[in-house]
C-alpha cells in the first residue's frame, strides 16, 4: 500500500513537470522539502523522538544537554534546552550524527522545541523548514 502512495506521489511530479521546466515549483505546490531540509527533519525527528523516550538507547546515548554537564546548569543554553555540539577537526566529523544533529536541533525555535506530541511537532517543523526554505513572496 505504501509502494502505491510513493508511486502516485512521483507520478503526480511527472505530470506536473515538463521536459524542461525548473522542478521547484513543483516541489512547492505537493509541499515536498529539498534534500538538505529532508536530511534536517529526518535528524530533528531522531532528536525528538530521543526527548519524548521515543528513540533507542544509543541514540539517546549520544546527545548529550547542556542542562547535563556540571558547571553549565546556570547558562542560557541550559535553560533553553540547548544540546552540547562536540569538536570535530575535519569535515567528515561534522557529519556524524553526534555533531549534525544538535546542531540542527538547536537552531530550532524554543516554542516548536517544546512541543511534546509527535505529530505536532512533525507538522510544526515541516512547516518551519519549508518556510526558512523558501521566502515569502514564493509561498503565495
């Protein structure tokens, strides 16, 4: 059932899209991120899911908050509800999921971080993304 609903999304692009027409358009109007902001949600729904106790412990494992660490309790990052982003010295690093995934995580509004259901929040954040995406006068 799942492959049919993929299947009719895809042909739905198809037929929106001529030979040579520009793609975004398309992806605005079925509401479909581009690949960076899928890669985005996708790590703040892991984040997410880790908050709620949704996640698996070794995705739990590895974040780390900033409320956790000693001496750091007092700070706004803290209160805010801040994750700690490790060091890393080369590009490879940076893309590890304990690295890209609090630092998206924290980038994100405190509102929308403190939503507790999951399907609010995936809709609270998809919308987020998609608005950051794209500026206004391309949403009308």
């Amino acid at each position: 059932m799942i492959y049919l609903y993929e299947r009719h999304r895809y042909y739905s692009v198809y037929h929106i899209c001529v030979k040579y027409t520009y793609v975004s358009p398309a992806l605005r109007d079925l509401h479909w991120l581009p690949i960076k902001q899928r890669i985005e949600f996708k790590l703040c729904l892991l984040v997410h899911k880790s908050l709620i106790g949704h996640s698996p412990a070794y995705i739990s494992d590895l974040l780390t908050s900033a409320a956790d660490v000693p001496g750091r309790p007092a700070l706004r990052t803290a209160s805010r509800g801040d994750f700690i982003v490790p060091r890393t010295n080369q590009k490879f690093g940076d893309e590890a999921f304990c690295v890209a995934a609090p630092r998206v995580s924290n980038r994100l509004p405190a509102d929308l971080r403190q939503l507790r259901s999951m399907q609010t929040f995936r809709r609270h954040l998809k919308t987020f993304l998609f608005a950051a995406r794209l500026p206004l006068t391309e949403l009308r």
